[in-house]
C-alpha cells in the first residue's frame, strides 16, 4: 500500500495560449519553471506547443498530490 504524506511534493496544472490566444494547451508538471522555459525554447520542436507558438502562461493551480492534478488537467 502506497502512503502519500500532504505537502512534499507540488504539482502545477497550467494552460499555455498563442499570442492571439486561439489556441490553449492544458499541462501537468512538478517544475513549473522548467517547463514553462522548455514550451518557450520549443525544446521539442514538434511538439503541439512549438507548432502552435504555444507559450503564454494563463493560468496554474498547484497540487501536493499528482492524482489530483491529472484529474483536474483533464
């Protein structure tokens, strides 16, 4: 049985959008930072992100635990 103790991790979900905000790409991630520099480096280039010029921050809501943040991205 896996014990999950509140407050050690943090998990973000945030929506990326275009600058014309046509497009909006929801994520889950435990660095927020990190990844909002990867989708603005386009670090995968074919990536949704990278394609659509994905990489403005609308909004996040953060987590302590990754099941809850999975359910609320989806």
């Amino acid at each position: 049985m896996i014990e999950y103790t509140e407050g050690i991790y943090t998990f973000y979900v945030y929506i990326l959008t275009n600058k014309n905000r046509t497009v909006l790409y929801t994520g889950v991630t435990n660095n927020l930072k990190l990844r909002l520099w990867q989708h603005e480096t386009k670090f995968n280039p074919k990536s949704f992100t990278a394609r659509y010029n994905s990489h403005y921050l609308i909004y996040f809501e953060k987590f302590s635990l990754i099941q809850l943040a999975i359910e609320r991205e989806k």
